[in-house]
C-alpha cells in the first residue's frame, strides 16, 4: 500500500520540485538584474549610461521578482511540509538531481565571473560599477551553492528553523528592494509621466527639423502646423501622446519660430550631480547631457523652445525655372 501511496503521489511531486526550481531560477535572476540596474543608476558609466533602458530594466527585473517569489516560497512550504511527513523523500531522485543541477550552475557562475574579473582587471577596466556587479553575482551563487549544500546535507528530517528563516529574510530582501526602485528610479506614475515628455520632445524635434526643411524648401515658414502635412511622404503632424492636444507653434519673426508643450516632469529633476566630464549621474534622456540635449531642457510645466534658421546653415533650394 505505501508503495501504490508514493507512486500516485509521483506526478505531484515532480510539478511541485520543478515548479519550485523554475520559480528560484527567475527569483534568482530577477535579483540579479536588479541589483545590477541599481548599480547602474548609482554609479553611472558616462561611456555607457541609458537611463531609459535602465528604467525598463529595473520593471522587468521587478515583475520577475514579484511574481516568481512568491511562488518559490509557497511550493518550498508545500515540499517542506512534505519530506517533514516523508523523511524518505530526501533521498528522492528527482528532488537530489536538482539540487546537484543547482550546484553545477552555481559552481559555473562563480567561475566565469572569476575569470570576468581577472580579465578585466588585467586589462585595467576595473570599474567600481563593474566590481560591484561582479560582486552582486559572486555573493549570490555563492549564497546559493552554501544553501544547497547545507540541504543536501541535512539529516534533521525537517526540524530545522534555517529554511523558515531564509523565507522571512527573502520577503524582507524582496520587499526592500522594490521599495529602493521608487528611491532610485522613481515611482511607476513618475516614469510613466517622464516617458510620455520624452516622447513629447521627440515630437518637437520631429517638427523642427520638419519646419526647417520646409523653409529650405520654400524660403518661408509654414502659417501653422499643417501646412507640413504631406500626402507623399506621408507625414502627419504629430500630436501629445497622453491629451491627443496639437503642440503649439507660432512664427516670432522671418527666421525665427517657435515650439511649445506641456511637460508633466522637469528634465534637471533626474541630474542632481554633474560629472566633470560634464554626464548627469541621473540624465532624464537616454544619452549624455550635452549642448544639443540642453537645447531640449524642460521644466514640468509649458514650456516654449524659440528657434531661428541660420540661412547661410540652412540654404535655401532655389526652385527650377519652368
């Protein structure tokens, strides 16, 4: 009868370890990519700093997180609670081909990071940005293999507090990390927000070089917005992505116009620190802070940007004589 018991009980044990070991995985890498994004943002490489895909990181590496833990913490109770029942399980094929599979990537991991770290410290671009990151991985897989280790080796039938403990501390880790995000990254309405004025000056630097090139094209500038519309080209003038609101424009003298809009966040509130390479540690746009990007500084509020075409920059085309 106990035979027939543990053979039933076979398909449930193999959804619940696999279930359990997929969940860690993605908690584990969701971890990582975190704390990496996070070491991005606090200490900002100028030759390779995009803020925006930080942003996107960070979400990503969120998600996994928040939907991954939980799940590792109930099917490790639901399995815990299970070899507690069922000390004979602990030697079970399944659960010790896993936990050595854990090991060997563990092992893997903490080995090609070594080799990383030697190889980039030998070539002398060890970065305090980089040592972190390798750190983060080095304390992790270590953390990991020391774990699995200690569970392969166990013989306390389930007794032991460790596992309860290490399910506290990783919902504490967890809950502190998403909560460091809103420090570092700022909270998801305030992301939101600075995606849709980022996509409001790409509209405005699309209708700038749109009304330069019509002037180019016909040495005056256009009455109003859509007089740049072209049906060959296809070419609609573009309106705010969140009100749907048309960008406001008006002509200031013969060569000189202007365009306005209204933001929602201010482009310095991200560049608290400014390098002496000149790179904000935090810029608002995904790409050093220099003078074309000074040229689209914005405050949360309308703002205007007056512009006047050089003619000798911008030549005219002289149209052909029919």
């Amino acid at each position: 009868m106990e035979n027939t018991t543990t053979k039933h009980s076979a398909p449930k044990d193999v959804f619940l370890y696999l279930l359990n070991i997929l969940t860690f995985y993605l908690s584990i890498i969701g971890f990582i990519m975190l704390y990496i994004q996070y070491i991005s943002a606090l200490f900002p490489d100028p030759l390779n700093f995009y803020y925006t895909a930080i942003a996107n990181g960070v979400r990503v590496a969120t998600s996994i997180f928040i939907v991954a833990v939980p799940v590792f913490i109930l099917t490790s109770w639901l399995l815990a609670k299970d070899l507690k029942s069922n000390p004979e399980k602990r030697e079970g094929r399944l659960r010790k081909w896993l936990i050595y599979l854990t090991l060997f990537i563990s092992s893997v991991t903490i080995i090609v990071n070594l080799i990383i770290f030697v190889y980039n410290f030998m070539s002398g671009e060890l970065t305090i940005q980089f040592f972190l990151k390798i750190l983060t991985i080095l304390l992790v897989a270590s953390a990991v293999f020391g774990y699995y280790i200690w569970e392969l080796r166990r013989k306390d039938n389930g007794t032991s507090k460790i596992p309860k403990i290490l399910a506290w501390a990783i919902s504490v880790v967890v809950v502190a990390s998403i909560v460091a995000g809103f420090f570092i990254i700022g909270a998801p309405s305030e992301q939101r927000a600075r995606r849709f004025d980022e996509q409001r000056v790409g509209a405005l630097q699309v209708l700038q070089d749109q009304i330069v090139n019509y002037w180019v094209q016909k040495e005056n500038l256009p009455s109003d917005l859509n007089s740049l519309e072209d049906s060959i080209s296809g070419f609609m003038v573009p309106k705010d992505p969140d009100s749907d609101a048309s960008y406001e424009y008006a002509i200031t003298s013969t060569l000189s116009f202007k365009l306005c809009a209204e933001f929602k966040t201010s482009s310095k509130d991200s560049s608290s620190m400014v390098s002496k390479r000149g790179y904000y540690t935090y810029p608002a746009y995904p790409y050093p802070t220099d003078s074309f990007q000074q040229n689209w500084d914005h405050a949360a509020e309308r703002t205007c940007f007056e512009r006047t075409i050089d003619p000798e920059l911008y030549k005219p085309k002289s149209l052909p004589t029919l």
